[in-house]
C-alpha cells in the first residue's frame, strides 16, 4: 500500500479523473466503527472517515480503497476485498449529507469563519478580533413553563414542540438581519452584529446597482458599527413585535422577551480541547468577551418585558435613525429605550433586504470534509442521535444535578485573560470529566466566567450523581485557587428538561427548569470560594461529605426561603488498619464503595453488616472460593474470628498445619477476583483475622476506591496502617510512639527518604493537585516499602490491597 503523506488526503469523486500517481489511488481511508461513516470528498455529496477515528478503524484492520474508475474497494484485516455497492455508497452519502445539515446548526457562523481563516489552529485561543453590536435577549415564562410540563407524562415532547415554535421565527428574524447566535444561556440568546463594510466588498453578485448598506437610498453610508447597530435595533424591534406575549397554549403560560443591546470591540474565545470519558472527539467551547457584554449586562436588566435598552455606546451611533421611548424613566444615566425605528429614513424590509443581499458568511461555512470540527462543539450522544435521524430522542425531563460556577479575577478580552480562560476551561474539563459528569456552558457575563456543569446526563449517569457534583466543586475550588481566581458555586438536583433549545437552523443541547435556575442563585449568593447546596442534594450526598446548615435565603423566583447548606469532605478517619488494641480497621468501613451503604448506613452499621456477611459467606463449604480459602489456611472456619458465627466451631490451632506452597507459609501473593457481589472484600476480612489470630502476621491494608480525584490514597491508606502496626507493637512493648501519623513517618524514616516527606504531608492533609496525584502515589508507595523492610525485621506482615475500579468507566 502507498505512504500516507503529512498533507490532506486528497478527495476523489466518482465523477472526477482519475488521480495522477499511485500514492493517491492508494491513500488510504478507513471505516470508523463508532460513527458508521466513511471516507468522503471534500464537499457534501460524499462519504468519509473522520480523522479521530482512524485508529478505532485501524485496530479493526477495516480499510477503505478508492480505485481510479471511481469505485470504493473496502479491505478487510485478512486482506480480502470487497466493492461497495452503489447503494451501499448512495446511503453513507445521504446519511452523511443529513448528518452535516443538523450539525451545522450547532456552530455560530462566526466560528466557521474562523476555521477558514487559520483561527481554529490548536494553539490558538482568540480566534476573532472584531467589532460590531451585541444583543442579549432574556426570555421570560419558560421557568413556569417547565415547572408545569415536568409533571406530564409528555412533558419533553409539549416543551420542545413550544421551544421550536418561539426560537424557530425568532432565529430566522435574527439570520435574516445578519445576526449570528454565538450562545444559549438557558432560554436566552447572546447575539453578535458584526461590523463588516459591505462598501468595500463591492456590488453584491447578481445585483444590478449597488443597495447601500443601511438598505435607503439617498442617504449617506452610517458606517459598519452604526449599521450594525442599526440592523440589531431592527431585529429587536421586530422581534417584540411578533413574539411579545407569545401563547404557549400550556395552562396560559406566555412568553416575553427583554433585551440590551450595546457595541464595541468583540472578541471570541476557543477555549477547552479535552476529550470526555464518553467519546475519543475532544469537546471545545466558544465563547464571546469584551466591552459590550458589559453594557448589555446593564442594558437587559433595565429593560421589562416587551421592551429593548440599549447603551449609550450603542445610542450614539443609532440616535438619527430610531425614535425613543421616554414613557419612563431608567436609573442608569445614559440608558435608553428603543421604541420603533424612524421610518420616514429606515425601514424593515430595507434593512432586512441589504443585510441579506451582502450577506457572504455561506462562502465559509463547515463542508462535511469538516465535520470532525463541528463535532468538539456537540455532545456525543446528541451527535449519535443526529447520526440516526432520532435528534428528537435526546429531549427528555430526568433527574440531574447541576453546578454553576462564577469565576472572576480575569479580563478574558486580553490575552492574558485569554490564556487564563483557556487554563480554566481545561482543568475544569478534567476535574469534570475525571468524576464524569458533563460541561455543558462556558460563557462570559458581567460577572465574570460563567461554567454550567450537569451530572446525570446519558450515557453518564450514576446513582451517586449529587455526590460526585459536589466533590467537583470541592476539586473545581482547588483550581481556582491555583490560578488566582474568585469562585463561586451553586449545586441543585431535580428534574429538569434536557434537550436541545433552538430551530432547525441555530441549536444547542442544554438543560432548562426550576432545578438550574437555583443554581444560578445559589451561585449568585455564595461567598467567595464558597459552595451552597439545596436540601434535595443535600439528602442525597454519601458519606464522603457531611453538610453545615446556613440560615435560609430569599431568591428570585421563590416565595418561601430556601434551605441551604455549605458542603465539606469527611476528614479521614484517627486509625487505620490495626489499632493498638488489636481490632484491624478495614478502609472500607470508612468508605464503602455500595452507594445503598453510603446513604443508608453509618461506618458501624457497615462493620456489623461486613461480619454477618463473612458469617452468611462460610454458610456455603462446598462453594469453590469457601473450600480454595480453608485449603491455603489448612483448617475451617474459626468461629472466634468473629461474634456472629454461633454455629462455626472454635480451632484448637494444635489440630491444624499450614499446608505446602501456601503463600502464608513461605510467604507469597494471593489474588482475590471475580464479579462484583461475590464476596471478595468478605474473603479478605476473614483471612486478615485468621493471619493475624492463628499466625501472628500483622495487616497492612489499602484501598483504591472509586474516584479518581484522589489516586494518591492507595498510598496514603498503606502508609498510615504500616506506621499503625509500628504503634501497635511500641504498645505491646510499652515503648511511647508518635500519635501524629506525619510525625511517627518522620520518626522512622531512613535520612534518604526523609526528601519525601513533603509530598507525604501535603498527601496527608489531602492538598495535592490532580497533576501530583499519580507522582505522589508512586512517592508514597515507595515510603511504605522502605517501613516495611525495617516491619518484617521484628514481625510476619502481610499486606491487602483492594484494587477496585467501582463504578467509573475509567481504567485504573
């Protein structure tokens, strides 16, 4: 087979000549497994493979060939070749085309424009400098809206028929006045009018004279900011006019529309580029800066329902061309409201007519050669249901708890703050992703760095979701912390509507109701690097966390106060693995990885309950994992080890010997595995009671868990329950011994170990960053072999281990 070359590969159609060498006849594409599509040209009339997708289909050993006469030839791994028949072709050509026109509402057009001008590039970050008007339209009513369809069996389908019938005139309205859809925050729209100078483009193709601008003839050029302007005072106008009071036709719930409009220098962000647990596409966020967000983050709220204000910057350039309305009076000097356009000079099909005869953002839109791109910006499983042609499939109300999180410190319009967004989103990504949940918004208010986080969205979904939410906070606050920023957070769990919000040409996948709107107050009135909670997340946390009650506050929205709650991480427990009176503390106690024993048992309960399981585990001598035990510990049951085996006799120990080639004889590894349920940890329990009972070895004892936020546990858990069996024995011995765990380390280590000991403190207090956690593990793995070197010279040790992967799809 021909070398593939650094450039892209070139596209052969059918209907194209042949290419000219070899090497290009036998480029070679290949079948991706998980999107179902293959190699395609470089325009929509093709079928392609997706360059994140190579490997999967490489590891398949599935190729695809494009002969010179145009027919595809597809190779599988013993090298036999099959021709793809023509509607084989014909269906991944029209998928294909389907699958690109949904995806392409996912992506402003502004973001297109970018990739084809070199802004997409990995290194990159400002993708776009520009200037032109900003519109922020803040919806009213879908809250109530929700609230009602949440209890209806069909509520999904009602709200996404509502959400299509307001957004889908709205959207086209905006598209026809040249408007791009940079944003959904929720039920409202961030808006962006470019400043373009249609004069310097020249007469539109197929135009006959040259359509000023502002779309009147006989009056001068107002310039592309003012035109701008002028095309999104228009739109708003406009907009109120048809959509103010839209019915719903649910329980007379009405819709309304407020909005701020204002102007300046725009600068759009690319920021994110890390790869969710779910997919292999890396997920990216787009996202817009600078003055203007600051002027209609003033504007929006000034304006009441049915209403539009725009700012002093945005007044100035449009002061001549629309009349005002001074039916009342703003509190922010400056401020005005928009009441209709002077159409004695403007009007809307004139407006409207010359932004669309110069509109030219078709000539740099994402072909399917490009759909790799569109893919960062679009979940998975929502990209997987497009595939299918079942989008409507992802609208749903379910069960999610959701983070908002504020961060300010940082001018994200420089590049400095640029650069600290970019820092942000990444490590935010990471610590979501590592406890699987979702980021679905990144955006910039007047506040500062908005990020919307969910947990409980397909196909992550777990029953510890509100527990793995608040421990991202906790993470995500760490974060902050590191790179000088202020964080705020909110956490709420409910039942909201998540699906996609938006028209068949402008959409994204979000989550709206009741539930996130708390959020977002929460966020709003907690302190600095504070977390606040609500009760429903609060009576769903495992024991890793306990909660602190604040007083109740007021929020929008609520007539009753809302209780709240400020959340902590459980410290570790005062003793680990053997305690000086002898009892071995398993880590599992503290800790264990049910979720049903999380929220239902306290650490007692589940050592009561660990007992009769070993009790309940011996009850069953003929069961190939009980006879494989009682074999390499040459005797039964003992019924001593533990209180509730009553009808378990008691080993006289003169009766039984260690039989050869056990690993408790001569020393050794025994591994305990198998499916979840059947009784491993019990096994290991009893075991550690035998040895150290009958054969005078002491436990040393660790755990991995279930979260990946702290790999460095292992670790920790074996070096504290080393050092408790050093106690153990300075107690036997009546000898005094460090209570404090650091100190005794710091007592026992060797001088050339002694250089570890911050990472060990730093372990200890659980401050470790998620890029020291894997170093620090291996740092305190090798502290614990050089103690138990010094162990085995006075006593038999053995040491258990539970490598568990639990409920995370990550492997460990």
């Amino acid at each position: 087979m021909g070398n593939r070359t650094s450039r892209p590969d070139r596209v052969v159609h059918p209907e194209e000549d042949a290419p000219s060498s070899d090497s290009e006849v036998r480029a070679r594409r290949r079948l991706s497994t998980e999107a179902g599509s293959i190699p395609t040209p470089r325009d929509a009339g093709g079928i392609r493979a997706s360059r994140g997708h190579r490997n999967m289909a490489n590891n398949a050993g599935t190729r695809l060939h494009v002969l010179p006469t145009g027919e595809y030839m597809l190779e599988d791994e013993k090298a036999g070749c099959k021709q793809l028949s023509d509607s084989v072709v014909n269906w991944f050509t029209k998928r294909n085309r389907d699958t690109l026109q949904v995806c392409l509402a996912f992506v402003p057009w502004i973001v297109q424009q970018a990739y084809f001008d070199g802004g997409l590039d990995q290194e990159k970050i400002v993708v776009h400098r520009g200037s032109g008007a900003l519109v922020f339209a803040d919806t009213s009513g879908f809250t109530a809206l929700t609230e009602r369809l949440a209890r209806r069996s069909n509520g999904a389908e009602l709200l996404s028929d509502c959400l299509i019938a307001f957004f889908t005139p709205l959207i086209n309205l905006i598209n026809a006045y040249r408007g791009d859809v940079i944003k959904f925050s929720g039920d409202a729209l961030t808006i962006y009018f470019p400043a373009v100078d249609d004069e310097a483009q020249g007469r539109p193709r197929h135009s006959k004279m040259r359509l000023p601008p502002h779309g009147s003839f006989g009056l001068p050029d107002l310039g592309p900011m003012a035109t701008a302007v002028l095309r999104a005072s228009a739109c708003c106008i406009e907009i109120q006019k048809r959509l103010h009071m839209f019915n719903t036709n649910i329980d007379g719930v009405q819709l309304c529309l407020h909005i701020g409009i204002g102007c300046g220098q725009v600068t759009i962000l690319h920021v994110g580029g890390v790869i969710p647990p779910e997919t292999h596409v890396p997920r990216s966020e787009y996202l817009v800066a600078g003055p203007p967000l600051q002027q209609v983050s003033i504007a929006e709220p000034l304006a009441q329902n049915g209403e539009i204000c725009l700012s002093p910057e945005a007044w100035d350039h449009v002061s001549n061309c629309v009349i005002e309305d001074t039916s009342r009076k703003l509190d922010v000097l400056g401020f005005r409201l928009l009441l209709r356009l002077d159409e004695r000079q403007y009007t809307f099909p004139t407006i409207k007519f010359s932004a669309m005869e110069n509109d030219r953002r078709h000539e740099k839109q994402f072909r399917l050669s490009e759909l790799d791109v569109i893919r960062r910006y679009i979940p998975s499983p929502v990209f997987k249901q497009i595939q299918g042609g079942t989008l409507t499939y992802v609208n749903e109300m379910r069960q999610i708890s959701t983070i908002f999180i504020s961060g300010s410190g940082v001018d994200a319009s420089t590049d400095k703050g640029a650069c600290v967004a970019q820092e942000l989103m990444a490590s935010v990504q990471k610590v979501c992703y590592r406890n699987e949940g979702t980021l679905n918004k990144f955006v910039i208010d007047d506040k500062g760095m908005l990020l919307l986080l969910v947990f409980g969205l397909p196909p992550l979904v777990h029953t510890d979701d509100p527990t793995r939410a608040v421990l991202t906070c906790l993470e995500t606050a760490q974060v902050f912390e590191r790179l000088r920023l202020d964080g705020r957070f909110g956490v709420t769990t409910g039942r909201a509507y998540c699906g996609v919000c938006g028209s068949a040409s402008r959409m994204e996948y979000t989550v709206l109701g009741d539930p996130v709107n708390l959020s977002a107050r929460l966020m709003g009135n907690a302190p600095q690097d504070g977390i606040l909670i609500d009760d429903a997340t609060k009576q769903l946390l495992s024991r890793e966390l306990y909660c602190v009650a604040l007083p109740p506050i007021k929020v929008k929205g609520k007539e009753q106060p809302i209780a709240i709650f400020h959340p902590f991480k459980q410290p570790e427990p005062n003793q680990m693995g053997l305690s000086v009176d002898g009892q071995i503390i398993f880590p599992w106690y503290h800790r264990p990885l049910s979720m049903s024993q999380q929220l239902a048992e306290t650490e007692e309960q589940s050592r009561d309950k660990s007992r009769v399981n070993v009790d309940q585990l011996f009850d069953l001598p003929n069961w190939e994992g009980v006879v494989n035990v009682q074999r390499l510990l040459g005797s039964p049951p003992d019924g001593s080890l533990n209180g509730t085996m009553s009808d378990t006799p008691v080993i006289d120990a003169r009766t039984w010997r260690l039989p050869p080639g056990s690993p408790f004889a001569n020393g050794g590894v025994l591994f305990l595995e198998g499916p979840t349920g059947t009784g491993k940890i019990e096994f290991a329990e009893y075991v550690a009671s035998h040895a150290k009972e009958h054969l005078g070895m002491l436990p040393v004892v660790g755990s991995m868990g279930t979260r990946l936020s702290d790999l460095e546990r292992l670790g920790v858990e074996l070096l504290r329950s080393t050092l408790s069996v050093f106690r153990y024995l300075a107690s036997s011995s009546n000898i005094e011994f460090p209570a404090d765990d650091f100190q005794a380390a710091e007592h026992l280590l060797p001088n050339q170990y002694m250089i570890h000991m911050p990472v060990v403190q730093q372990a200890f207090q659980g401050r470790l960053n998620e890029e020291d956690s894997e170093r620090a593990l291996f740092t305190l793995v090798e502290v614990v072999v050089s103690l138990l070197d010094i162990l085995r010279q006075q006593t038999s040790i053995f040491v258990i281990m539970l490598l568990e992967q639990g409920t995370s799809i990550f492997p460990k």
